[in-house]
C-alpha cells in the first residue's frame, strides 16, 4: 500500500514523511528539492506488542505502508506530468497544509492559511482531472475517422459520458464521492483520476497549537466533507525530531507533552482505514505478526498474503478473536472455550483475527 504526499512548496511534506517513516531525507529545500523520497512507516498496533510479550516472540513484524514524498515540479505545478505519473502508482494522497507560523519559512502566498491552501489544492485536483479527460475526450474525437461504424457510435457514447462526468468535476464532485452507473464506469475505465484516490490531509501545526489539537481536528472534519477523505494535526518538526531519540527518550519525551497519542500514529491508523484495509495477526515463538489484506478478503486469499503456496493449499483456517484470546489468556483456553474456531474458504477475515493456516501442496 503506497501514500503519495503532496502540499505547496515549503507545507512540510518531508519533514511529515521523515517523522511517518523515520527518515532523514533533506528539508528546508523552499521548493527546489525535485528528488522523490520513499520510506516505509509501520502501523501502530497494541495487539502486537501485547501477543508478542504473550507469546515471547524472538520477532516483532508490524503492518507497512508505504510513504511517497513528492517533489514539487520547477514550475510550481504540483500536477504536471511527472507527478502525474507517480500518483498513478499510489492508492492514497496524502495533503500536507501549513498551519504553522515561522518568519523564517516564507509563504508561497505571503501569510499562513491552511484552509485557503487546502482549498487551493481540492481545487487543482479536480482541474488536473478535467485537463485528463480533456484529453481523453480529443483523442477519441482524433480517432473517429479511421473507425467503423459501430465502433464510431460507441466512441461518440464515451465521448458524452466523458462529458457529462466532466461536467460534475467542473461542479466540485471528487471522483471518489460519485456513485458511477455502467456506462460511466466503462467510459472511465481506462483513465486514471487523480480525485478517485483517498484523500487525507495533515495539518501540519506548530508546537505552539500542539494543545490545540482536538479543537483544530474537528474544524479540519469540518473541512473535508466526503468518503474516503480525513485528516490529523501533527506537529512535523517536533514529531521528526523526536523520531530521532531512542524509544525510551522517545517515549519520555511524549509523557511530557500535552497531545496525547501523535499524530502520527492517527494519521498512520488513518491511512489504513480510508484505504479499507484491515489486519490479521499470526503468532508464535518465532515471530508475532500483522499482515494487511483488503477489509472483506475472505480466508484462502488471506492466506495467499502469507505464501503463495497456503492460498493453493488451503484447508482451513484455525482463528480467535484478538478480543477473545486476550480474555482468555491462552490458546488451551481458548480452545475450551469454544472461541478458537475452525472455518473454512468462505470465512471472510476480521481485523483482529488470530489465525494459523492449515494447508498442504
Ligand atoms: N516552525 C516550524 N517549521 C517547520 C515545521 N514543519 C516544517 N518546518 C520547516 O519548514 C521548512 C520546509 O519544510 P519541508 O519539510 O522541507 O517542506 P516541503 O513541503 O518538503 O518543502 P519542498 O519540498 O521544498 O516543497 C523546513 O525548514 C522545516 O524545518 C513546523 O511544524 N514548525
Ligand atoms: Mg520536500
């Protein structure tokens, strides 16, 4: 699962992907860095830890996903073709909006406005979209010549959905909120659009709104109407700094801090969801783990995240509950209980499921 990180000129975008992915890629470039950096950012996960210490695990494996940080073009575009491109590859955008204050990082516009940027950049992505299908819709008209005749009265179809799903992104309707009927859908099927993709958006605080956090979130929700869309307040240069300590100054450093859980980790939890992702759990001496599979998947394909090999020789799945086996206290008693159960092809996994794979090849 891979995040593309996006934002105007000096927002923060790579101080927040070095603090989701502990990186150390350089900042402060005032929008000349033109190199994409790519990191990876584990999933915070209680459950593991606790099954981990349950279990004595030797290994400790969290859910990953993936974190793109986008350089702005030199024209100050932030989707012209190269971006355009790379944004093919992600499953979600991530919008990083400036909402802190420093005389020393200046502006793009001149002040600190994060809901003008944030509007800004809804904006442009809906225009990038328009200018798409702008295309799209020339070079069917370009090819109507040279095709036959029932050929052409379906291009000329194409053409006026095309249209007409044009004409909703002129009116602000995102991709992603638009229930499309079948011949939209096959219209549309061969185009990449930027507003289809989940969108989440950090706003990127000072240290001195790190109190303020709750009351920021909720006007940020306020802000973000629509599926598959929401946002966190993290403060980017404090979290990337702290990324730098080791766990336990780390963890000291954030007893003393007013915000609670990070940011960060909301924001990570947050990826996860609007991407509908859920978690199963594998345990043991050996290793303690948490593997992502698309919320619905059901056991076999679950399996075939493992290996290849379990999906093509399922049996069955052996699953309790996280909630269940914590209860519980063990797998005996688990057993005794009822609660670890046998299901077969059609179980569909639940986030949280323990399980092991019976299979054979
Ligand atoms: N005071 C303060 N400065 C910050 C914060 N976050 C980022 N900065 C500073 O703002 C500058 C720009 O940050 P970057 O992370 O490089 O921003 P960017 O969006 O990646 O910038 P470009 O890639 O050049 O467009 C750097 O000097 C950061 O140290 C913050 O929360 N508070
Ligand atoms: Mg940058």
């Amino acid at each position: 699962m891979k995040i593309g990180i996006i934002g105007l000129p000096s927002s923060g975008k790579t101080t927040i992907f070095n603090a989701l992915t502990r990186g150390k890629a350089n900042t402060g470039g005032f929008g000349t860095s033109r190199s994409t950096n790519v990191g990876v950012a584990h999933v915070p996960d209680e459950r593991v830890n606790i099954l981990s210490g349950m279990f004595k695990s030797r290994k400790t494996t969290f859910a990953e996903v993936i974190y793109v940080d986008l350089p702005v073009s030199a024209s100050g575009e932030l989707f012209d073709g190269e971006a355009m491109g790379q944004l093919q590859q992600v499953d979600a955008i991530l919008l990083v909006a400036r909402a802190f204050e420093d005389g020393s990082v200046p502006h793009l516009s001149g002040t600190v406005d994060y809901r003008r940027d944030i509007e800004k950049v809804t904006f442009d992505i809906l225009f990038a979209d328009i200018a798409l299908l702008e295309r799209r819709i020339e070079r069917i008209n370009d090819s109507l010549k040279t095709l036959k005749v029932a050929d052409r009265e379906n291009a000329i179809k194409s053409v006026e959905t095309l249209k007409r799903i044009q004409a909703d992104l002129e009116n602000g309707t995102a991709m992603r909120d638009k229930a499309l009927d079948a011949s939209e859908k096959k219209a549309i099927s061969n185009t990449f659009t930027l507003s289809r993709l989940p969108l989440l958006v950090a706003l990127n605080i000072g240290e001195d709104d790190l109190a303020n956090t709750k009351e920021l979130e909720q006007v940020l929700s306020g802000l973000l109407a629509g599926k598959s869309i929401g946002g966190a307040a993290i403060c980017g240069k404090l979290e990337a700094e702290l990324v730098g300590l080791s766990p336990e100054e780390e963890a000291e450093m954030r007893s003393g801090l007013a915000a609670g859980e990070s940011g960060l980790s909301r924001m990570i939890k947050l990826s996860y969801g609007v991407l509908g992702l859920s978690s199963f759990l594998t345990v043991g001496e050996d290793e303690t783990r948490a593997w992502t599979v698309n919320t619905g998947t059901a056991a076999p394909k679950a399996a075939g995240v493992i290996h290849s090999d379990i999906e093509r020789g399922f049996i069955r799945a052996e699953t309790v509950a996280y909630d269940d086996f914590v209860q519980c206290g063990s797998m005996a008693e688990a057993r005794n209980r009822g609660q670890f159960r046998q299901e077969g092809r059609d179980y569909v996994v639940k986030d949280g499921d323990i399980i092991n794979f019976l299979f054979s090849v």
